[in-house]
C-alpha cells in the first residue's frame, strides 16, 4: 500500500491544476524540496497506479454540447454486462455502477437532444437487460470530476498520523 504524505497531496493537487507543471515548479511552490524529489515522488504515485497523468478533451470543443445524465434499471443478473456494454460507446463519457433506484449510471454527450434521443431510444433501451431509464439534459457543470482536489481533511489527518 502507498503511504502519503503531505508532500504527496499537494503534488497531486498541484498536477491536478496543470498536469504538464515541471517538476522544478512544483518544487519553487511548495518550498523545501529539490526537483528531484518531486520528480521521483510522481514517478512512484504514477507506478503504483495512484495517479495518471493525461490531457482532458472538452466535449463541448469537438461539437458536443448536449450533455445528458442517464440512469439505467437493469435486470439484477445483467448489471455488469450492461454497464461494460455502455462503455463501449463512443459517446459515453462516464458509466458507474449503483445501488439505490438505479443500477447503472452513464453521461452522454452529443451535438444536440434530438442525437440524446436517438441514441436512448434506439440504443440503450434495446440492449438486452435494460428495463428501464431516467434522463436528466445537463445545461451547465459546475464541478467537474477532473476538477476535484485531495481534500484539506486527508492533508490534516496525514500530517496527525506522520507526528
């Protein structure tokens, strides 16, 4: 298992910002460590599959700008399939597994809702499990997932464990 520390969070924090920030910025901000310490601790976050490094596409910059939010009933013995089968699908940007009302969760994106539709009615409510869906049209994102930070209370607790 990985043991963070505070050093490491405010490196993931930092790349979560701008993940191309060399090294030797991340060290100019944070103070008190070399470059190559920074290099190595990402190198190790990296290998041990803590993080990954790579450029987020806007959907909206390629013509997409219809976002929707779907939310699947599913026959309980076909979750999994359905989930790994909406995966597959170009214009699926996210597919998540739930309990509660929903058993599997995707996000479109497409050029307008009259492609949403086509693509619910025509696509996802003929693939073979589902039972039902619930769609939601997203005008506006305020957080993003790419968006998210380590928060504060992990920096804390970390620092109160390494005492």
């Amino acid at each position: 298992m990985y043991n963070f520390d505070k050093i490491d969070v405010k490196i993931v924090n930092i790349l979560l910002e701008d993940g191309r920030m060399p090294a030797s910025e991340i060290a100019r901000r944070i103070g008190d460590i070399s470059e190559r310490a920074i290099r190595y601790r990402i190198d190790r976050m990296i290998e041990s599959g803590i993080i990954q490094i790579s450029a987020v596409a806007k959907p909206q910059a390629f013509g997409l700008t219809t976002i929707a939010d779907i939310w699947l009933e599913v026959e309980s013995d076909r979750i999994m399939e359905v989930a790994k089968k909406m995966a597959e699908f170009d214009n699926v940007s996210y597919v998540a597994c739930g309990i509660g009302e929903s058993d599997v969760s995707i996000q479109v994106v497409a050029k307008d809702t009259a492609e949403i539709y086509q693509f619910i009615t025509e696509v996802v409510r003929k693939v073979p499990g589902v039972r039902r869906t619930t769609t939601s049209i997203v005008p506006l994102i305020i957080k993003d997932v790419y968006q998210w930070r380590v928060p504060q209370s992990v920096v804390t607790e970390l620092s109160e464990k390494n005492k």
